[in-house]
C-alpha cells in the first residue's frame, strides 16, 4: 500500500529498485537562491525579477540593477517568418479580412453617437473629466449610470472588434536604434536596451522618450524605479511623483502585470492601494488622469437598468431577508480598471458565444446517442444537437466523449474537427485530431471559406481549461453563424498561461448545458487524483507499483533520486523508457528547480559540450514558439539557420536568433508547462522549500500528467496533504462571466440543462 500522506523523510525509499538507496551527490543552489522559486501563474514575477520569458514563466535571475532581457523576445532578422510568425501573421490576415467585412455592413460612427458600452462608458469618462461634471472619485466610489446592455453578435455589424495577438516585434532602422541609445545614454540607460526599445516605441521611440521618459516602463523587464530614475535623469527638477505621465505609465504597468497573473481587470481600489505603494500622492486624480488620456477603460458590470447592482447570489455573498424584515443597502458592484486589449477580447469572446446559442438551430441525433458506448457520451450528443455551445467536464478518459461526438456527427453528415492544445494531445487522440494553434493558422483542419471563417458545423475543443480570453476570442470570431462549439476539459487542472479564465466562466456562468462525465480514470491513479479532484489526499493500493513515494531530507538528495528513478529505477522496475518519463517540479529557479534538475539529468543521460547555443543533439528540450505555449522535442541537429527539433514527430527548426529566449532543456518541466500534456511515467518531485508553491490545481495537474506510472520525490511532509486540502487556485479577475450572464440570462431557454 501507498501512503501519500504521512511519509517523512528519511525513512527507506519506496523506490522501484528499493536496493539502490544510498545518500546521493548535493548539487549546489544555483544563482536563484536556495529556496525553490514557486511555480507561479505563468508569467508573474514579483517585484525585482525579470520579466516573464516566452514559455510563460519567470525568465531571467537578475533581480533589481538594471533592466533585463526577460521578455518574451521574438523573431527577428532575416531568413523567413518563423513558426510564430506565421501564425501571428494568418490571424492578422483574418483580422483583416473580417474587419473589411464588417465596414461593409456599417456606415462610420459620428462623434461617438451611435457607441455602447465600454466604448460608451469611456467616452462618457474623458467628456465628464474633461468639462469638470464629475467630481474626482465619482467614478470610483458611486454606482456608475445604467449601461445599455451589449448587443447580441445576430448582427455583425455591431460586434467589437477582437485585439490580433501581440505582432512579432518590427524590424528597427539601425538609425533609429541609434537614436535611441543616446537618449538612454543621457539618461543613464543601460545602452543594451536601445534595440529593445526601438523595437516597443516604434520609430519615433527617440522624440517618444524624451516627451516621455516613463513610457520606458513599456518595455517588458523595465521595473518603475527604473523608469523612475531614468526619468530624474532626463527630467532634472521637473520629475515629481504626482506627474500624470508617471501615473498613466504605472497604471498601464499594474495592469500589464495583472494580465501575466492571468486577471483581465482590476479592481480600482486595488489600482489606487497600489498606486499609494509607488509613492502617487493622489490617486484618484492619477487614474482619472489615466482614464482620460484613454490608457484604461472603466467597467462597473453587473448594473441592472434600472442602475443598481445585481444582487449577489448566494448566502456567503449577501444576507437573504426574512419576509417582511427590511433588507440593508445592496453590496456595492466594484469597479474595474482594465486594457483595453483584454476588454475589447472578453467582450467579443461573450458576444461570440452568444451568437452561437442563439444561431444554432436544434436537431434530433437520437439514433447517434442510442449507438454512443456510454451514457455519458450519448448525453453529450443530445445536449450537442439541441444547442450551439456545450460545457464538458471530465479527466483523462472523458476525452473519448468528444472524440465519440465528432465522429456522430461526422457520420450525420456534418463538417467537424476536434482540437486540442498540444501535439501530445494528438498523440493520445490518433489521427484526424488537429492542434488549436494549427486550426486558427490555416496549417491544420478544413481551412476558411470566403469569407474568412472555418468551414465547420462543429468544433469540439479539448484542454478548454488552457484557453486564455485572446486565443478563445480568436477562435469563436472565425466560427460561423449555427455552428456548435464544445467546451472540454477537467477543472481540477491549472488554469491557462495567458490572461483569462474562460471554461470556468463559461461554467459559471450557466448559459448552456454542461455535461458532467461519468466516466472515471481508472486504476490506482484515476482514484489518486479523483481524490485530490475533491481535496482529499487519499491512501490507494498500487500493486503494480503505480504510485510510489521516495522521500527525500533535502533539495540536493531530490536531486540524486530524480535521476537515478529516471536514468535507473523506472526503465528497469516499470518498464518505461527514460525517453517517455517526464520530470515536473515547482519552479525553475532554486536547488530542485527544472534548471538544476535540466542540468543533472543532461550530465547523466546526454551529456555533451553543449556547443550548440547551450545544447546537443539528443537533448530533450521545451520549445516556446509563442508566451504561454510549450512544445516538447528532442534536438535533433545544428544548422546554420538554428536548431532542428523534433516535436512529437513534427520537424520544427528553432531560428538562431530564438534559441536562448525560446528554448530550455525539457527533462524538467514546470506544472503550468507540463499541462494538458501526458506522458507514460511521470516523476513529481517537491523539495522541502517547495511547500510555498503548492495548492490543490498544482497538485491535481502534476499528479495527473501520468498515464501508468507516478513516482514522488517527496520532501514537504504535511505541506502537501495541507495544500490539498486547503489552497484553492488563485482567484482571477475576468469580466467573462458577468457578460455571458447579461447576454444569455441563466434559466432561460439556452441555458437549459443537459
């Protein structure tokens, strides 16, 4: 019997080989610290670290001094559009040509007289701002006027337009980058950034950071002292903390850093606690400032028309009256400070799906859902014919539901594809399985029609829980009128890389059905996790070895044991190759972090010169085509254009230019990276300092990342059982549910249940 709970360290290691358990070799701290950096949302980093890399997670281990190069960096230099480019540049072009469309069915808005909703709301804001109508907290503490509520996506005209992901940075003139550097110069500017900041700035980046110095701030890595000091530098007795450049430059900053969390707004009391913390004297009148010149966009939703706050749902949130007992003044609807980027995409994501609901005509697949082979499956394609979008819930073995689905459907007749998140997903599903990546840039699946949309009836998309709010808006814009969208996925998992939290709105939301899946993951892992699933760390009798726990006394001794279970223990115990056992730890910093763990499992299963930008032939590696996308390989060869990788079978050539931004070894993964990927034998390993990066996603998502066999390195004692049972995920701020509600009302015919 396996005991998860309990297992302290130093007793005998319950190893697959259980003889080869003497003390291992201390690999030494790295430059991040003795302690474990925690395996945050991807993409945060907190005060003094770098900003996040491409893969989505803190990259970088200056801390404070100057400006580092932790950015997602991106293509550039010549030799052909990389594999992200290409696809950044397909969806501009169905931007564009949706765009084309939408001119065509609307005339030109006159001084804003025809705008609703945020775009109202914000225009209301400069005007009243700008004429002295409004006080300086009036749009901070008082309920904001009644909103007109959005409009259905029926007709397209009226549809917001859906924010094209971040472009690839620019091309800059060399004469531009020089231009740059001596006003960096002068202000006392590493002389390194100038590349970087010609490339955020544009052109005029010069005359831009001379009018402004803080709009340094933009450029990813920068942190507000020194933009601070940059600006002291250049500014001499002008520079005051009460600025309105400064305060537009730190609120766009705080929302920035907001997003890398995964929250698509903030509250504005938070924005104004913040602002005090960065020495704003005022900071009421630094976001009205910020709100005027068009920075930020305000939010207050959740206004009934009748301009008061919808009542909170449920006991914990509001007080019921008794009959006839006089109820207290309602809990004010907090206001939302948010980019206009994220806005603009959770607006047309709402609109999107409510265009779906209400332009799916029902049908009858009866006789599909009485050949399903389970129940489970049959209620998916019931709830599927009579609706146009449907929630589904489920682990691992849930994900024939959809397969079963699409191939019904397929038989009816009907254009259908299933997605999934990554090519290990593609893998486990078979042939006829696209990625989402390839689906929306042409590379994969049916392809657009003329007018730009993709021509199908229905799509299911796996691994929902990793769609963030752009890449989700993206997808249902390119969806037609009366095609049917399934949402799939495990809530249990991590949420996505990216800003947002779309299947858990969706699912709160309760505008469409949801088919909760019956069918459960089986043997000793399905019930490990499925107790994790509910907060319950549970005993399982693992007779094949399924689960074992190897305790460890420190990060060094986690270190010695992850190799010697990958190199040793598990090929020759479990039977699974070191090639198809994944290592997942907390962070990538520390002592037992992916980049020591990288390091030690290189040595010993490939080691190498390393000649090739840090890496070899053979090294198993995690690609970053685009922030918050991992893909898993092995390197294949040295070219002079890069790196040639190959990615689940796919030869992917990593540019040269790429290589130290976008690569890392992968014998070692994150959680948040490893997610919505599974592997036949996976090696969890949690070093004692790790405890502080623990919670129950983090653990249901690494746990679950097996298909045979999991081994836990295991060192947090009781932390791990605590965190379990206690630390929920980090709640995000999104405004997703919110719009759904007030487009498709919950109860009402759409929202019937399966």
């Amino acid at each position: 019997m396996t005991a998860l709970p309990g297992a302290s360290p130093g007793t005998p290691a319950e190893d697959p080989a259980s003889e080869d358990s003497g003390p291992g070799t201390s690999v030494a701290a790295g430059e991040d610290g003795a302690g474990t950096a925690p395996d945050r949302v991807p993409g945060e980093a907190a005060d003094g670290e770098a900003a996040p890399s491409a893969d989505g997670e803190a990259g970088g281990d200056s801390a404070g001094g100057e400006p580092t190069a932790g950015g997602a960096a991106a293509d550039s230099g010549g030799g052909g559009l990389s594999e992200a480019q290409a696809e950044l540049a397909a969806q501009r072009e169905l931007r564009s040509r949706i765009d084309k469309r939408k001119s065509e069915k609307a005339g030109p808005i006159a001084a804003g007289g025809k705008l609703s909703g945020t775009a109202a709301d914000l225009l209301a804001a400069v005007r009243a701002v700008e004429s002295g109508d409004k006080p300086s907290d009036a749009f901070f503490e008082t309920a904001a006027a009644p909103r007109t509520p959005a409009p259905t996506s029926v007709a397209g005209a009226g549809r917001p337009r859906v924010p094209a992901p971040e472009p690839a940075p620019r091309q800059v003139d060399p004469g531009t980058v020089t231009a740059v550097l001596e006003v960096l110069v002068s202000g006392g500017a590493p002389e390194g950034l100038a590349a970087r900041v010609a490339g955020v700035l544009g052109e005029q980046a010069a005359d831009a950071l001379r009018e402004d110095p803080w709009r340094l701030l933009a450029v990813p890595g920068v942190q507000p002292e020194q933009a601070d000091g940059f600006a002291r530098a250049l500014l001499g007795e002008e520079c005051r903390p009460d600025d309105g450049r400064r305060a537009t430059a730190l609120v766009t900053w705080l929302l920035e850093r907001a997003a890398l969390r995964g929250h698509t707004a903030m509250e504005s009391a938070a924005v104004r606690t913040a602002l005090a913390g960065r020495s704003v004297p005022d900071t009421d009148e630094a976001l009205q400032h910020a709100i005027a010149e068009g920075a930020v966009l305000v939010f207050q939703d959740g206004v009934d028309a009748a301009g008061e706050p919808e009542e909170a749902e449920g006991p914990d949130e509001q007080e019921v009256p008794e009959p006839g007992e006089a109820s207290g003044p309602a809990e004010p609807v907090p206001v939302l400070l948010g980019l206009d980027r994220y806005a603009l995409a959770e607006e047309s994501l709402a609109d999107g799906l409510a265009r779906l609901v209400k332009t799916a005509r029902p049908a009858s697949w009866e006789d599909a859902a009485g050949a399903a082979g389970s129940p489970s499956a049959a209620e998916l394609i019931r709830a599927a014919a009579g609706h146009g979008l449907v929630a589904h819930t489920g682990g691992e073995a849930a994900r024939a539901e959809p397969a079963a689905l699409v191939e019904a459907a397929r038989a009816l007749g009907l254009r259908t594809v299933l997605a999934v998140h990554h090519e290990n997903g593609r893998r486990r599903l078979g042939a006829g399985t696209v990625t989402l990546q390839g689906l929306l840039s042409g590379t994969e699946g049916p392809g657009r029609d003329e007018d730009g949309t993709l021509a199908v009836d229905l799509l299911a998309v796996l691994d929902a829980p990793q769609l963030d709010v752009e890449t989700a808006a993206v997808l249902v814009e390119s969806l037609p009128d009366g095609c049917r969208l399934v949402l799939s996925g495990d809530p249990g998992v991590l949420w996505s890389a990216g800003a947002g939290r779309v299947f858990a709105d969706v699912l709160a939301a309760r505008v469409c059905p949801v088919v909760a899946s019956r069918t459960p993951d089986p043997g000793p892992l399905g019930e490990l996790v499925s107790g994790i699933g509910i907060g319950e760390l549970t005993r399982v009798e693992a007779p094949g070895k399924e689960v074992v726990i190897v305790p460890v006394r420190d990060a060094g001794e986690a270190v010695h044991r992850t190799v010697q279970l990958v190199a040793d223990s598990v090929p020759r115990a479990i039977g699974v190759p070191s090639a198809d056992t994944q290592v997942i730890t907390v962070g990538h910093g520390g002592s037992a972090g992916t980049r020591a763990l990288n390091a030690a499992l290189k040595e010993r299963l490939n080691p190498g010169p390393a000649r090739f930008g840090g890496f070899d032939p053979g090294d198993r590696v995690a690609y970053a085509p685009a922030p918050g996308r991992t893909l898993t390989g092995t390197v294949v060869s040295a070219e002079a254009e890069g790196l040639r990788v190959d990615c689940e079978g796919t030869a992917v050539l990593v540019p040269k230019d790429r290589v130290e931004s976008a690569l890392r070894h992968g014998w070692a993964l994150t959680a948040h990276q490893a997610a919505g990927m599974r592997w036949p034998a996976v090696v969890v390993v949690l070093p004692g300092d790790a405890a502080q990066g623990l919670s129950r996603p983090w653990v249901y998502t690494a746990f679950s990342r097996a298909e045979r066999h999991l081994s836990v390195v295991h060192g947090v004692e009781q932390a791990l059982p605590r965190a379990v049972a206690e630390v929920a995920s980090e709640d995000r701020t999104t405004r997703l549910r919110t719009l759904l509600e007030g487009l498709l009302a919950p109860g009402g015919d759409e929202a019937a249940p399966a």
